[in-house]
C-alpha cells in the first residue's frame, strides 16, 4: 500500500467529509514557500498551511535552535516549575507588545490561547463577586474550535450540530462609520451583564477575510474600557506581521486588556498558545483564598521544544528582512488587486497587509459547500498552488519569504481561472 492507502485506511482528516472527499495530497517535504509531494511534484504554499507559517517551510535556523533544545530539555511540567525558553519568550514579546500587557500564560494551541482568555474574564468578575457572564461577539467570527471558543465564534453550520449547547452570546455587527454609535450604546446597554468582548482584530479569517477598519475597533475598544467591559484581542491569524505590522493592535492607540496568540507564534513549526493579560486582571486572581487561582493548565503548557521554536521564529521575524519582505507582499497584494478589481467575475477585492481575498461573483449561490469552491481548488491544486477557498472567497496569504516570481505565478493562474472557471 502506498502513503495515500494506508492515510485512507485509518484517518479522519479535519474540516473533512471523509466519504466524499478526494484523496489527500502526500507532502514529505518542504522548503521555503515550496511543498513537495511523494513524486517530486512542487506545490505553492499560498496559504501558509493553514495560516501558520511565516518564514517558509523546514526553516535551518528553526532546526537548528529546536534541535539544540531537544538535546538540552524536551519538556518539563510547568507548574511548580520553569525553564528558560519561556522566561525568555516572555520576556521577548512582552516587550514588543503594546505596554498594558505584563503576564503572559502558556497553552498550547489558538482554541486554548481563546479558552484562556475567556475563563479569565469570567473569573475576574467572579473572583470580584459580580456576577458578569454575557459575552459580546462580532457576527461571522471564528476563535477556535472547543466548545468555548466555539461559542464566541458566529453559528453556522460548522456549529450546527453543537448549538444548543453553546453558552449565550450578543454577536453584534463589524463596525463601520455608519454603525458605530449604534454599536457603543448596545454595550452601555449590555454593560452590567458583560464579561468580556472578544474580537479578531481588523481581519475575520475564516469568516471569509472580512475586513474593517482600524478607527471604528480603536473607538469599541476606548468605549468597553469606558463601560469597564474587558477586551480580548483574538491575534491567532493576525499576530506577526499578517496585516502588515508585527500585531493589529498595532495598528490602534487603545490597548486591549487580554491578548492571544498560537498560529505564527512558532513560525508554524510547533502548537503552542498564549495569552497576556493586564497586571490588573492578574492582580484580581491574587489571594490567599485557593478559590480564587486560575485552574487551567495542559499537559504541554509551555512546553520548551515549542518555546525554543518561537525564539527562533521571533530571531527571524525581528530581522529587518523579514519586515522588507511583508512590505514587499503588501505592495505586490495591492498592484494585482488594482488589477483584478474590475473583472466580471469579481464582485470585490480587499486586502490588510499580506493578506488579499478576492469574492468571486456565484449567481445566489454563495454557501461554503458551492461546488465552485471545490472546482477553483482543484484547479489551483493542478496548477501547482495551494489555495483553499472560503466558498466562494479565495485568498492568497503566503509565507513571507515567497519569492516575487512565485506570487507573480498565482496572480496570473488566478487570472486565468477568471477566463476558464
Ligand atoms: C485559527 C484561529 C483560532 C484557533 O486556533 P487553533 O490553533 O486552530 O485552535 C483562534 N482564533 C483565530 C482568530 C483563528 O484564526
């Protein structure tokens, strides 16, 4: 049997309907943006493997630095314990974090960072004998998938099966210049049952690349801080360098209570989660009351293999070439959706940073299981390029170090299923 029979055999794929689903594409090795298959066939990695990688595949300096630290120490259990991989890791994007964030808690993947987060804000008001448990959501938002995570995420019919077992949410619209005002007095209405306000900054990723403006979460962030409603900024997909500056906190002056992060963490070599937070959440789980700790905690919370991975990633990601070649894509994203904007066949273009997302005109058939999705797959996939489609939105969000020839290849097989497809 070769790799693909015996995958077939025994393994239930992700985001996948094993009975109709195509037989899975066997990668045994990457480097820089390239995948290659068990024949030698070379694959563009247009999306990163799924978001997470930043400075291409099988990195030397990563290897080097996780293989190093698999000689020192592999992991250790890290209550009552430490090692200095994640002090250091702390330490580090602490410091380039905007300056209210001051703890940091390890887990170990984006569902987590977001069950993190979440549990800390129920139980900073709880810890204070409030009773606050409402969540506020924006509509179509995507945080993870365990069931926290999943309940702050936009019901669909990837929760279907689940939701009424999902606790309860406001999910409330994206802002806009138009809406904002609307939006502020719905949380000073809300304001007293209101734990927290988690939201993907400035990109809903799998909501299909919606986008917003930086302005309009600057003005919710300042009016949650007013109405003392605790915010989490969900930085899984857009934490380094995606929207093209290092976090899209970045991009705002108001500075978000709780922060997450996993995906480009580890430069996608490893799963690993975190979340920051104030001093002041912190200060509020301090106590001689046992009842007040934080219980949470998971078997590879900071584990160091993943740790050492993310201080090479965050080496690599602090080297001015990396901040070159993310200003680089931006430009080269911006010129091919000048182009492209006018077709047909698009009904609308946009793009924050590296990331560009084209809606491509269906008819009423929009939903995520059009058999157009599966057609601009399978045809991007013979050509050599991995892209995966939200329904009918197809984006190309790249690992950084892709080279301009490559990205001039998928524009111009992007423009060429206009004219086929
Ligand atoms: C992917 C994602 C998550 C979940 O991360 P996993 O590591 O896949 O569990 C959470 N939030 C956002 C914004 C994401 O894009």
């Amino acid at each position: 049997m070769n790799l693909v029979e015996r995958d077939l055999k025994i393994i239930w794929h992700p985001y996948t309907q094993m009975k109709t689903a195509q037989p899975p594409v066997p990668i045994v090795r990457g480097e820089g943006a390239i995948l290659f298959d068990e024949d030698g066939k070379k694959y563009i990695d247009a999306v990163s493997s799924w978001w997470v990688n930043i400075h291409g595949h099988a990195h030397p300096y990563i290897a080097k630095k996780v293989s190093e630290q698999l000689t020192k120490l592999e992991h250790v259990i890290f209550a009552g314990f430490t090692h200095p991989a994640a002090v250091e890791l702390g330490e580090r994007l602490l410091a380039i974090l905007p300056a209210n964030q001051q703890k940091v808690f390890y887990s170990d993947n984006g569902s987590t960072a977001v069950e993190v987060a979440i549990k800390m804000c129920l139980q900073y008001w709880n810890n204070q004998g409030q009773s606050r448990t409402k969540m506020l959501a924006f509509k179509n938002a995507y945080h993870g998938d365990t069931f926290g995570a999943m309940a702050v995420s936009g019901r669909s019919a990837f929760t279907a099966a689940f939701d009424s077992l999902l606790f309860e949410v406001e999910f409330i619209d994206l802002p806009t210049q138009e809406n904002i005002e609307d939006l502020k007095s719905q949380v000073s209405n809300l304001k007293s049952l209101l734990a927290c306000f988690i939201f993907e900054p400035l990109v809903q990723g799998s909501g299909g690349m919606l986008m917003y403006e930086a302005q309009y979460l600057n003005e919710l962030i300042a009016h949650c801080r007013k109405e003392s409603v605790l915010t989490i900024d969900d930085e899984v997909f857009t934490g380094f360098g995606r929207t093209g500056k290092p976090f899209a906190a970045d991009h705002i002056t108001e500075q978000p209570d709780i922060m997450c992060f996993s995906k480009g963490l580890t430069g996608g070599t490893m799963a690993l989660g975190l979340t920051t937070c104030t001093q002041q959440i912190f200060d509020v789980f301090l106590s001689d009351d046992k009842l007040k700790t934080l219980f949470h905690g998971h078997s590879f919370t900071a584990n160091p293999v993943a740790c050492a991975a993310a201080l090479a990633s965050l080496d690599l990601f602090l080297d001015p070439a990396t901040a070159e070649n993310i200003e680089r894509i931006k430009n080269s994203h911006a010129k091919f959706a000048e182009r492209i904007k006018n077709h047909p066949k698009i009904k609308a273009v946009r793009q924050t940073g590296t990331i560009v997302a084209m809606e491509w005109e269906t008819g009423d058939n929009t939903s995520y299981f059009s058999s157009l999705r599966d057609r601009l797959y399978n045809y991007f996939l013979k050509a050599g390029i991995i892209l995966r489609p939200l329904g009918n939105i197809i984006y190309i969000l790249p690992p950084y170090c892709i080279t301009d020839a490559d990205l001039n290849y998928i524009y111009s097989k992007i423009e060429q299923a206009l004219e086929e497809i």
